[in-house]
C-alpha cells in the first residue's frame, strides 16, 4: 500500500489493502465484506473483469466503504480473480473448504466474475472428488440455482438416499424437486427388478440346481442392505452395481451345476440390472 503511484492512498480508509500481494495498482475503491473487514480494491478491474460492483463513473465518496454481504475471505479470493495474473489454485482445497468453495461460486456468479465462476464450477464438478461425495445435495442446489445442467446430473447421483426434507431444504418445492422425486423413483424401480426371484424350471438342470439356486439367490437378497434407503445408498455416485459384488461373494454356493445353466442366470441377472441403471436418463432431463 506504500508504492508512491498510489494516488489515492489517502482518499480509502486506512487498512484497505488490495489482498493480492505486491500489487502494483492503487486501490481506489474500499469493499467492506459482512464481516466488517476492508478491501482494497481497483475500479477499472472490478469494471473490467466481473458486473455489478460499482462501476468506475459511479459517484463513491472516497473515504466511504461499499457494503457487500460477502465475508472477507470470499471477497479477499474473489478479488485476485480480477487481476491480469495467475489465479489462486482451488486444487488442494480440503474437505472443509467446502464451504468457502461454495461462497465463492455463490459470490461469483452474483458478480459475474466468469474466471473464477469457470475454476468454482469445475471443481465443483469434479466427479470422484471428495466435495462431490459428500455435499452431493449442497453441489446440486448451486446447479440448479445457477442453471448448470450438466453439474447437477453429477452431483444428483449423490443425493440418491438424501430424505425428502433435506432436498426440500436445499432445492424447495416446485419443479426441481419433482424431478428429483421422478429421478430417483427410476432407481427405486431397479432396485426393485434386482430383488425380484427369478426362478427356474427343474427340467433345466435338476433338484440338485434347484436348490443350489434358491439357497444363492436369498443369500444374495439378504446380503444387500435391508432398507430401501440403505440400497439407495448403494447406489449413490453411480457406483458399481451392488448386485454384482454380493453375488460374486457368494458365486461358490452354485459350485456344482454341471451345465454351468446357473452361473449363465447369475450373468443375465447382473446384465439385466446393468442395463436397468445405465438406461436411467440424466438427472436435468427430468427438469
Ligand atoms: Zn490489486
Ligand atoms: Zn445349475
């Protein structure tokens, strides 16, 4: 805050430092986050590199502070979003920078910083990733809020066993939540398709086949979760199947059948199942 091409030192309260280190520019502009903190900051670039911060020709007494409802920290990463220079890695962020994560997609797309709402967006988007895992339902309200379809259809396998309260809390009530509910009515559907009996004729292969397939097939039925919320849990992410690795646990129990009929079922089965899930349509086509 020293440098002498500092015209307008004296003008913004004291303290308003612009947070990007070493920056050259005068700040000519002070933010004052929710938290009470003070920002020093350029006009020209918030003109330049976001909308809806004071514009340059907007009349600001200078040692007046603008209000913004955002804390210092979002507003201290959101600002060197809107400097000609590398932005701010959100990479290693950990899993309790979530919600600062979150802040400052929420922040950059009211101010329409499009840098850093592409790099929030992305990250949130991540598939695989921990913030993904386990704010599946917080990911899909920015989607939906934000209008990004294609974040939404990620995050929504994650919210697969949430409690209609918890969607309703985050995506109210209207049209969203109804394709919510229709979405995951069709995984329900498959869950029940993958628990149905599937019987045999004793022609097929013989007493010993027959009971062979029946003692396997309730082991398998008793070794998926017993709620229907549980194997909803299984299902969550587009995981595996969980068909598949209940029955190649208890694959050994139709050791036996000569004709190899029973293990060509337990094929179909998982097949069957398989398609069942892949053929369920992306969560922002129920939209
Ligand atoms: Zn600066
Ligand atoms: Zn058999």
């Amino acid at each position: 805050m020293n440098q002498p091409e500092q015209a307008d030192a004296g003008d913004v309260p004291q303290g308003a430092t612009c947070p990007v280190p070493d920056c050259p520019l005068a700040a000519d502009i002070v933010l004052r986050s929710c938290d009470k903190k003070l920002i020093g900051a350029h006009k020209l670039n918030l003109a330049r590199y976001s909308e809806g911060f004071p514009a340059p020709g907007d009349v600001i007494a200078p040692d007046k502070a603008v209000d913004l409802t955002e804390n210092a920290k979002t507003l201290r990463v959101l600002m060197t979003f809107m400097h000609s220079q590398r932005f701010p890695s959100l990479l290693n962020m950990h899993e309790e920078s979530f919600q600062e994560l979150l802040e400052l997609a929420d922040a950059a797309e009211k101010y329409l910083v499009h840098s850093a709402m592409a790099v929030c967006n992305l990250r949130l988007a991540s598939s695989d990733d921990i913030f993904v895992m386990s704010n599946g339902l917080k990911i899909l309200e920015y989607a939906i809020k934000h209008n990004y379809p294609d974040v939404a259809d990620r995050a929504a396998p994650w919210t697969l066993s949430e409690s209609w309260d918890d969607v309703a809390r985050h995506i109210g009530c209207g049209q969203e939540m109804m394709a919510w509910a229709r979405y995951r009515e069709k995984h329900i559907s498959v869950l029940e398709t993958m628990v149905s009996p599937i019987g045999m004729e004793i022609e097929d292969s013989g007493l010993g086949c027959m009971k062979r397939w029946f003692s396997f097939q309730s082991t398998v039925f008793q070794s998926l979760p017993a709620t229907i919320r549980g194997r909803l849990d299984s299902l969550k992410g587009g995981r595996e199947n969980p068909l598949r690795a209940a029955t190649k646990k208890h694959m050994s129990m139709l050791n036996g059948c000569s004709t190899s009929m029973c293990q060509n079922r337990v094929w179909e089965w998982l097949e069957r199942c398989d398609d069942d899930l892949n053929n369920i349509a992306a969560f922002h086509t129920f939209l």
